[in-house]
C-alpha cells in the first residue's frame, strides 16, 4: 500500500497507565486481515482452557484494514533500546486526509470491537501490578461452586450487579466508580475462590499488588494509575503489609488517598478487594464506606456449603436424605472445619479402593470431622484440667493458712497458759 501523503501515528506499549489503544490492538488484529499476502511470520499459542489457538501478530508484520472507505495499515515492531529496555509499538499509516476521522472515529471502534472480542472469548487476564508480564487467568470457580451460604452469594451477586449498572449514577452524585471489598476470617475459608468466582462473574481482568514492593507513596499512585477500566485490584493480607514502623515504605495516609483520594478516581469500573485473616488488626480509618464498602466474613464450614462440596466432589445433588447427613450437620456445627479442608480430604482416594464410592467418602469425612472435634476439645479439656489443678493447689493452701493459723493460736494459748501459772 502506497501513501503518498501518508501520515503516521505511533501507539506504544505504556506501562502506568497501559495505552489503551495499544491493548485494543493486540485484541483487534488478529480479528481481521491477520494473515494476509505479505505476512512471513505469526505467533500461535494455546492454553488448556482455550478451544482453539490464539493468533498474535510478530515484529515487523503488517495488517490493512478499512474503515469507512478508508485504507489504512497497522506494523506492529519490537526495538531493543541501548539501555537494554524493549520498545513495543505499533504504527498506523493512512492518508492525512483523513486524520479526522481516524482520530475521531476509528480509533475508538478498534477500542469498542477489542472490548466485545474479550467479553466474547471469555478469556481473562492475570498480572502484578507494575508488570508487563500476564498470564491468562483460568481459575475455575464460580459463584455456582464455591462453598458458601445462599444467601451470602445471592448479596455479593446483587451488590456487584448493582455496582457494574450504575455507571451514570456514580457520575450524578461525583463519585468514582469504584467498589472496596473486605473478605475477611481464617485460612483456608475461600477468600482466594471468591475472587476467582467474582472475576469470571464480572469478565474482570485481575491485578494483584504486593505492598511489601512498594517504597512510597508514589509507587502506590503508580501501582494504581497501572492497573486497567473493568479490572479486580487484589491486596491479600493487608494486615501483614501496613506496618507504619518501617522506613522508606508508604504511610498510612498514603494507603487511605489510594483508597479514596483523587488519584482512585483515575478510571472506571474499579473494584479493589483486600483480604486478612485478622479484621481486629486493621486500623479503623481503613474499614470505613469508601474505601472498604462491602465486608465479607469468611468463616468455618456449614452445613449449606458442605452441600455444595459435596455435589462438587461427589456427585451428590440432594444431601439432605443421605443416612449420614444429620451426623454431619451436627459434627460442623461444634467443629472448626474450613472448606479447604474438606475438599483436600475429598480429594484423596482410598489406596485399596480408587471406586471409593460416595457413601464411603462421606463416612471417611464423618471419621475427619470427629478427629477435628477432638482436636478442638483439646485445648478445652487442657484448660479444665489446668482451672481444676489451680482450684486443688488453693484448697491445698487455704488449707495450710487455716492450720497454720490453728497452730499458732494453740501455741498462743499455750503461752498464755504458762504466764498464768507463773
């Protein structure tokens, strides 16, 4: 394609924010003329969840297309700087008659068609924050297996689903359109699945941000100017990363402008989810509407969310007329027992047998769940023991006081005794 009075515009590879119209690109050429006359090379890959292999267009390849009697051309090129960094561009050519409208019009249409391309291929991203490494996210779980109250999944639904539809009231009232999430409780209660299950509810790309790799209050601005529109922000183990003794890290003051000053309204349709396996050592200020909206508690296994293991691992749709079931009930409701415990004990098979069958499975659990109740009395026992010793050791010395006591008046009324005869 010739261009005589050609005009170019270069669309780089950003890291903080990304380039959007870069990110679009990459989504939006391999669905058109991707493999055309000119073309010596194209990247293939496949994913184990992927039904079909994935196209990507290499350095130094073109790609025409047209838009609205427009002929332009797309070279996408990877250049080694001498300082050893990597450049990744592409170039758009086209005739300079037409800038208006491909600034204008075009560009945004490559932006909209890469935006239905993702939701329609259903493949999700993961990536760190201030990275350019990403990995497509393939986590299974979903609002449909993960172990959890009804009722508790039908608000997180509702609550997201409220949040993604008002786009236009956020605006009205000046807010960003953001949303905090707290999951909060013990290991191994599904705080990790429940980001999963949010993520592929949502279509949302997920970031995950290590505050120990962050120095300042700056580096926390460029973890979040980082991060892209209709994404997840996870920050696991809050507790842990807020620590204001150490030097050369971000402040509090810091954390809380990330959270909810002007720099998180850089961008749309943002949730941010922390997690801690200790809510009581957060400070308050972090806790507050705003910056962590939605508090979710992440406890023990119920007896509603081992149904939904059970029909995960075991085939079982109706649990509630199972022989075993009111024994089960009974063992999770005086035992402290996390779905992940659970599904590592389903997990196993028996070594004689590797048909184990359902009902097998589900005595071998009855035997780990009055094991853990054991576990769990331990402590209770030990402390009963230790509050009856205490009791034994003061009648012991109560009852030294009162003889020692008795000895001494003996000893006085002797005493008395001698004085008087004297």
């Amino acid at each position: 394609m010739n261009y005589h009075h050609g005009l170019t515009l270069i669309i780089r590879e950003e890291g903080s924010p990304s380039n959007q119209v870069y990110d679009a690109a990459h989504l939006y050429l391999p669905s058109i003329q991707l493999i055309n006359p000119s073309t010596r090379t194209i990247g293939v890959t496949k994913t184990p969840r992927r039904e079909t292999v994935k196209l990507a267009i290499e350095s130094g390849e073109q790609v025409p297309d047209t838009f609205d009697c427009i002929d332009l051309n797309w070279l996408y090129v990877v250049e080694k700087c001498p300082d050893g960094c990597v450049e990744r561009r592409f170039e758009l050519t086209f005739q300079k008659e037409h800038k208006d409208k491909v600034m204008t019009f075009y560009l945004a249409y490559v932006v909209r068609r890469a935006e239905v391309i993702k939701q329609e291929s259903k493949i999700l991203n993961l990536r760190k924050v201030n990275s350019y490494d990403q990995v497509e996210f393939e986590h299974p779980a979903t609002f449909e297996t993960i172990a959890m109250e009804p009722g508790l999944k039908r608000k997180i639904i509702k609550d997201l689903e409220r949040f993604v539809s008002r786009r236009e009231f956020y605006k009205k009232v000046g807010k960003a359109w953001k949303r905090g999430y707290l999951l909060y409780g013990p290991p191994g209660t599904g705080k990790s699945s429940l980001i999963a299950a949010i993520a592929n509810y949502l279509k949302f790309d997920v970031f995950e941000l290590e505050l120990d790799a962050i120095d300042s209050d700056s580096g926390l601005k460029k973890a979040l100017l980082s991060t892209t529109n209709r994404s997840i922000l996870v920050i696991e183990d809050i507790d842990c990363s807020v620590n204001k003794d150490k030097e050369n890290r971000f402040t509090l003051s810091g954390l809380l402008n990330f959270m909810d000053g002007l720099w998180s309204s850089c961008g749309d349709e943002r949730i941010i989810v922390f997690t801690t396996n200790h809510k009581d050592r957060l400070d308050p200020a972090l806790l507050r509407p705003g910056r962590m909206d939605v508090h979710i508690y992440m406890g023990y296994c119920t007896p509603s969310a081992f149904k939904v293991l059970a029909s995960n691992y075991l085939g079982i749709p109706d649990l509630d007329g199972h022989g075993l079931y009111g024994e089960i009930v009974g063992l999770l409701e005086s035992t402290k027992v996390t779905p992940a415990e659970i599904c590592e004990e389903l997990l196993k098979t028996n070594d004689e047998d590797d048909d184990e069958d359902a009902d097998a499975a589900l005595e071998r659990l009855v035997d780990f769940f009055k094991l853990k109740k054991l576990e769990g009395d331990k402590p209770e026992i030990e402390e009963a023991k230790k509050q009856k010793m205490d009791v034994d050791v003061n009648n012991v010395n109560i009852f030294k006081r009162e003889t020692e006591e008795e000895r001494r008046e003996e000893m006085d009324v002797k005493v008395n005794d001698d004085i008087e005869n004297k």
